[in-house]
C-alpha cells in the first residue's frame, strides 16, 4: 500500500471511527434517559478459561445433567445475530466463552431486553445463565440474566483479533492487550520470570534490599543521567543509572549476601535493545569472586528454564539453546580471533597493528585510548551480536572496567566477565574493587572524559572502612525475558516503553 491510499484508508478509517462514537454516546444517552445506572460489582463465580477446561466433556448428555449455572463477566469481542437468536464472544482475563441468547426459548424482561440491544463489541458484561453444547460441539452458555457493567464508547479496531501497526501497539498498549492473547501471555511470563528469580534468591538466603533511586551526584560510569529537581532541598538530582555503590555501601556495613530488582534510568538511545526506563537484578556477595557468581548465574538461568517450560531446553528465534550443556567461555581475545579469522593473537598484543584494525573497521578511535580500550571497541563491533549460544567472555581490559578488581597475574585485565545470549549481553559480574586509593584514581581517570568531574567520595570513605572480598552481578531482566519470551523487541517485553512524539 502505498502513502496516498495508507492516507486515504487512514481518512476513511477515522470518519467510520467518529460515526461510531457518536453512534454509541446516543445509546449510552437513550440507556441514561431511561434511569439506567451501572452496578458497581458484579459477582462472578467463573473464568472462562476454568469452565472450558472443567466441563468441555466430549459426551453432550453429560451437561444435560450437571445443569451448571455460571455468572461470568468481561468484554463483548464478537456479536452475532440470526432472526432471534444472538451469540455474543466474552473475554475476560483467561480466555473467551460464547454466550447465547435466544428471545424465543427465554425472553428477557423488558428493561433487561433494551440493554442487551444497546449492547456493543467492547462492552463490558455480566453474564449469568446454564451450560450446554451446540450443534458444533461448542461448550457455550444459556444467557438467562444480562448486566451491562459499562459501555465502550469507542470500537475496538479494525481486525481486532491482531493489532499490526507496532506504534499503536506500544501507544495504546491497552487495545493491544485486549487484541492480542500472545502478547498478554508475554507478560504474564514476564511476571512469572521475576518472581522465579525472586524466589531462587531467597531460596539462597540473599536478602533484598532497597536502595535510593534519587540520588545526589550521578553515577554508572559514563552514562548519561536523567536529571530533576528537589523543590524542598532547592537542589538538582539525578535518577539512578545503577544502585552499585549503595548496595557496595552495604556490605560495608556488614551484610553479605544481597540483591535488589530495581528500575534504572539512562537518558540515551532508544533501539530494539535499549530502553531509557529498565529493570535489572544485581547481587553482591561478601568473601568471593567473580567465579562464584558465573556458576550462580548459569544456574539460575537454568533455573528459570525449568521452572517456566519444565525443560532443559529453550527455542529462541531460529535456536535451541539446551541448557543440560555447560555454558561457553572464552576470554575476550580469544572471542576476537575466533570470529575474525584475519586477526591473531600477535595483531591483538600490538597497539599500531590493532589500530590500523579497528580504522578498517571503521571504528573511530580516540588519541588518548590504549590497547585495552581499542580492544574492547573491536569486540563490539565485531564478537557480541554472533554470540548467539550462552558465552561468557572475561578478561575485560582495566580501561573498561572502573570498579572490577585488577586481575593479580596480569595488571592490564580485572576479574570481570559478562554473559551473552541471543546476541545480546544479558549479564555483568566482576570481583569488585575494594582499594579504596585505587578505587579514587579511576574514579579521577573515568571523570576526565565525563562533562560533570563529581565522583562519589562518600563511596570512597566507605570503602576507607573496609569492603571485604565481595564479587557483584548484574542482570539485565528486561533482555533476558526477550530471550525467555521470544521477543526480537526490547519493547514487547516493557508494558509502557518510552516511545518518540509523534510527527504532526
């Protein structure tokens, strides 16, 4: 379709669109005229999605004697009417049931009659009335008592049954959910998923915490800070880009094994990986390193596979990861060389060599950045998204990694790794720094190429009280439901995903 007709079917799409809005605001007028008000309950005694599965029996007779009465309630999808029998589609939030009336077989009451008439696709009803089975073997309730619990004044789209156009589908994620099953499914899954993971948590004695999510001075790294405004304390503050140094703060002070699911904020790209708005899940623990918490991860998210397919394996786009297999490791050269057969391990040891590299990749290098920086620019441009099978890459160079702990053989690397699936990184660990002189250095060193020079020396005044060995985890929940769900989109997974104005 080209943009004249998307214009002209958009046009004609609209004029329908106000003519059954007026259409439907005059019977909600005729229905008020009449004295009619909306209950404020209705108590309904069954899901739709419980009764198909409960008496779907094969053997009609059998509901002949069960002479089951039921009251339902949700939202008119379908309307059909033949002579003076009607079948109306409701949809409540497990599923949908058909509903039947017929005027000849048991009349309504008057007022009652005029209500079902003004009834619309969208309304939402109440139902009560007997099972029985159709001439189609479709199990189907006798509408003895119709309420009308409230009236849609706007139609549900065109094609209701799927919504295709993705921006109204994030927009109005309301029609969405009420056209499309699979997506609400996604959701639902999503909310099991964090519930699974806060449950294998407890399960190992971490306790969540809560920490701060306004914060004085803005932290993660290099990224870039929302920023607000504290009337009372007349002071600009900036919405957390990580809870890192505050859940740090607490192992300080004595706690050993914690997390927090926690919503973060990075005023950024927006793309089909990255929202401003996210969640993650870190996790810090006293008297380890980073090789404690690689093992914890495999097997949480092996975990998660479990509990939510009741199997070892999970289909993702075009593949099967199977999770009865150990997880991939390789450290970032060798993950370099592996999926670049013109680069050697000799070209990665060679600043000039890995410079002239990354220009014919047409990376933009930065006089200031070593070998370690180069190196890990290289990696993404070239490593991350073929990552496809779940792979933690680690010897992460020290110029990246501003508070993972210097490795103790090799002074250039830290004990870091991050984990990806699906082509995208889903994880981030390390033994994390505990020299608090350090630990202020790269803080100084990171600030150089940031345009606010604030670092957070109240973080370093703690560290000054002693961190114990502690490795730290952080798991980006919103990526790794993709991956759980299926989704190719970092939208499809966010309820209400930041989206862009739209153009007038």
């Amino acid at each position: 379709m080209n943009i004249e007709k998307k214009k002209k079917y958009s046009k004609k799409n609209k004029i329908i669109e106000n003519n059954e809005l007026k259409n439907r605001k005059k019977k909600l007028n005729d229905l008020k005229k009449k004295g009619f008000n909306f209950p404020n309950n209705f108590s309904k005694n069954y899901l739709s999605k419980k009764i198909l599965s409960k008496y779907n029996l094969k053997n009609n007779d059998s509901l002949k004697l069960i002479n089951l009465s039921v009251k339902v309630a949700g939202r008119i999808i379908q309307k059909r009417t033949m002579g003076k029998s009607t079948f109306l589609k409701l949809q409540d939030s497990k599923g949908e049931i058909q509903i039947y009336y017929s005027q000849s077989s048991f009349p309504l009451k008057k007022n009652n009659y005029i209500k079902f008439k003004k009834s619309d696709i969208g309304d939402i009803i109440g139902i009560k009335g007997t099972l029985f089975k159709t001439k189609t073997n479709e199990l189907t309730i006798h509408c003895k008592k119709f309420v009308l619990l409230n009236k849609a004044l706007r139609p549900l789209p065109e094609k209701w049954h799927g919504l295709v156009n993705k921006e109204i589908r994030y927009r109005k994620r309301y029609i969405d959910f009420i056209s499309n099953r699979k997506i609400k499914n996604v959701f639902e899954k999503r909310a099991k998923i964090i519930s699974t993971i806060r449950k294998y948590m407890k399960n190992k004695k971490f306790l969540e915490v809560e920490t701060p999510m306004l914060h004085d001075i803005p932290g993660g790294a290099i990224a870039k800070p929302f920023i607000t405004y504290h009337n009372s304390l007349n002071k600009e503050m900036y919405l957390r880009i990580a809870p890192e140094l505050y859940l740090k703060r607490l192992i300080v002070g004595g706690f050993e094994k914690i997390f927090e699911i926690n919503r973060n904020f990075r005023n950024e790209g927006i793309s089909s990986r990255h929202n401003p708005e996210f969640t993650m899940m870190e996790m810090y623990v006293a008297y380890t390193d980073y090789k404690y918490v690689m093992k914890f991860l495999e097997n949480l998210i092996k975990y998660i596979s479990k509990k939510l397919n009741n199997k070892n394996k999970l289909i993702y786009k075009n593949y099967i990861f199977n999770f009865k297999k150990k997880f991939q490791k390789f450290t970032m050269k060798e993950s370099i060389i592996k999926f670049n057969k013109n680069i050697s391990k000799k070209d990665l040891e060679n600043i000039n060599t890995i410079k002239k590299i990354a220009i014919l990749l047409k990376i933009k290098i930065k006089e200031k950045w070593k070998i370690g920086k180069i190196l890990t620019e290289i990696f993404e441009k070239t490593v991350e998204k073929k990552l496809i099978y779940p792979t933690f890459i680690t010897e992460y160079p020290i110029e990246v990694s501003p508070l993972a702990k210097t490795n103790n053989y090799k002074k250039e690397i830290t004990d870091r790794f991050e984990f990806f699936m699906g082509g995208y990184e889903i994880a981030n660990g390390f033994s994390e720094l505990n020299d608090s002189k350090e630990q202020k250095k790269r803080f100084k060193k990171q600030n150089k190429n940031k345009s606010n020079k604030t670092y957070d020396k109240d973080y370093i005044l703690a560290l000054e009280h002693g961190l114990p060995p502690t490795a730290g985890l952080g798991i980006g929940i919103d990526r790794l439901i993709m991956i759980f769900t299926n989704q190719k989109n970092i939208k499809d997974v966010i309820i209400f995903p930041t989206m862009r104005n739209i153009k007038k």
